[in-house]
C-alpha cells in the first residue's frame, strides 16, 4: 500500500543511466493575466532532459496567444509543446488530454497562475527516482500569494494514511476526510494516466481520482518537506451552489467506479463496486430533483436493475415533491 516519505533520500540519485526525459504539464483556463510567469518558471527548470507542455482549454481571452509571446524567442534546453482543444473539456479530461501528449514517465503538473520554483523539477524526479520509479504521486509544501502581495508558506494537510480502505474512498467517510490531495504541488507517474481510460467530461476533482487510482494501483505517495509552488490563495473563479455541488460530485463517483470495474485483481471489488454504483444512482436522482429534470418513471429508470434502491428512490422523490409545493 502507499505510505508517505518526508524526504528527498538524496539531492543527486547516484546512477550510470542518463537521466529520464520527465513531462512538465501546465494546464491552462482564461488565465492570460498569469500564464506567463508560470511559463517563465517552466523555461526556467533546471532539470533536463525536460519537455513542457503548455495545453489551453479552449479559453475565451487570449491564453492561447500568450504561449507564443513568452516562448517564440526561447533558444534553451527544453522541448515546448503547445496544444488548444477544440472546446472546453474541463479540468481532469483537460490535464488527461495534455498529459496524452507526454514523452515522460513522469508528470510534473502546474496550473496556469501558479509559479514553480527553478529545481522543482529536480527534486520531484530525485524523489521518483530514489523510490525505484515505485512512486505514484509526489506532493512538496508551497508558498501562498496573499491578497497584499506577501508570501507565505503552507504546508499541505497529508494524504490518507496506507491502510485507508477503498471503501472509505469510495464512501468519502466523515470519519475520515481527507481523502484528497493537494492538486496544485503533485507530480504522477505516467500509468495512473496510462493504465486507465481518459476521465470523463464534467471531473474537476481531478487530484481525488488521481488519489483513488494510486490507491487501486498500489503506488507509493512521497512527500517533499520543501515549498517549490508558489500558488495565489484567491479561489479560481468556480459557481459554487448546491446543483454544481451535486454535479460535482456525481461525476467524480461515476469517475471512481469505472476506474475499479476496469482494474484487475482488486480484493473485495465486487462489494466495491455494488457500493460505488448504489453512491453514483443515488447522486443522479438528488441531481435530477435538484435541477427539477425527473419524473417519478425517471426515477424508477434510474433504479432499473437495483431493486435495492426502489424503497430510498421513492422516499426521496416524494419528499421532494412535498417539499417544492410547501
């Protein structure tokens, strides 16, 4: 199971083997104010060989054409990739559709207004690489842009602890909540991307199901207790209501369940499985009475197959209906 280092075991993995061509990945959204610093930061790594990925999500500012201004006279070491999708994927299929185009075994993710310090690259693949590449997901602290412009530094609230069931994954548990990483300071080896089908349209909880695939890969996750992301602390521009909420929600359950029905040899999968897709109706049927899309024969096909959920279904939606007409 995953466990969580807090060191670099080394500064300089000692081997006769070239160094291995690592993917840096910089996912952007109408963030044409920031883009370039974090460009900047990425030409600026001191790690190589190095290829950078620069993936706009088919923004409406000009994002896109700030690649080209802060790369067009860049003469240095690194490979640059450019890429714009024909429409707006959202955030995981985003970063799954920028990272489709890596060369490297392992993905250093940055967003769009985010800065990394010149050696976070170097100390994501030192770590990667002290593991024997067993690692699946390296975190390091960061800095914090205040509203004033001071910095701060912020160490990230760790992952869920090695014997974290899939259960409590699946179920996100109150008991234990952390269930969740810290998105904006991850690096990934390239299988929990290879070894699944591309997310699903509608995921942003793209570090969650990154977690989830780890967890259901076996992988390690380490830690760096370094601050090498220097992250704005004002909220990226979300609607947060309760209908987005529950949207949200439905898709990273939908994301979780196809990832364990298509990965092998997972103990207990059957009862997993029969439990993530009891979670999944259940968000479906709160959503479409959320967005008032559903009449009760909706309902009874959302149930179809799971005579479980006939009883719970019912309930809720004439709860529902009561409740809309007092």
């Amino acid at each position: 199971m995953s466990h969580l280092s807090k060191q670099e075991n080394s500064p300089h993995p000692s081997s006769e083997a070239p160094p291995p061509l690592v993917s840096m990945v910089i996912v952007c959204y109408n963030q044409k104010d920031g883009v370039g610093k974090a460009i900047q930061a990425a030409l600026a790594q001191t790690y190589s060989p190095l290829e950078i990925i620069l993936s706009d999500d088919y923004s409406t500012d000009n994002t896109f054409e700030e690649f080209e201004k802060f790369t067009k006279n860049y003469k240095g070491p690194h490979r640059i990739i450019t890429n714009r999708n024909k429409t707006n994927l959202g955030t995981a299929a985003h970063l799954g559709n920028a990272v489709s185009r890596a060369q490297g075994k392992f993905i250093v993710v940055a967003a769009g207004d985010d800065c990394s310090s010149p050696d976070r690259v170097q100390h994501l693949t030192n770590q990667w690489l002290n593991s024997n590449q067993q690692s699946k997901i390296i975190l390091s602290d960061e800095l914090l842009i205040n509203s004033d412009g001071s910095t701060s530094p912020s160490k990230i609230a760790p992952p869920p602890p090695s014997d974290t069931p899939l259960m409590d994954m699946i179920n996100r548990q109150k008991s234990n909540p952390r269930l969740s990483i810290t998105g904006a300071v991850a690096a990934y080896d390239i299988s929990l991307f290879k070894n699944f089908a591309p997310f699903i349209k509608g995921v942003i909880n793209e570090d969650r199901a990154l977690l989830f695939r780890c967890y259901l890969l076996k992988g390690n996750i380490e830690y760096i207790d370094k601050p090498l992301v220097l992250r704005h602390t004002a909220a990226r521009a979300r609607q947060i209501n309760q209908i987005n909420k529950l949207r949200w929600k439905t898709k990273i359950s939908e994301q979780m369940w196809l990832d364990l029905k298509e990965t092998p040899n997972t103990p207990d999968k059957e009862n997993l499985l029969k439990t993530g897709e009891t979670k999944l109706i259940k968000y479906k049927i709160r959503l479409s009475l959320a967005e008032k899309k559903i009449s009760f024969r909706k309902c009874a096909y959302l149930c179809q197959g799971t005579p479980r959920l006939w009883p719970w279904a019912l309930i809720t939606w004439f709860t529902h209906q009561i409740s809309s007409k007092s």
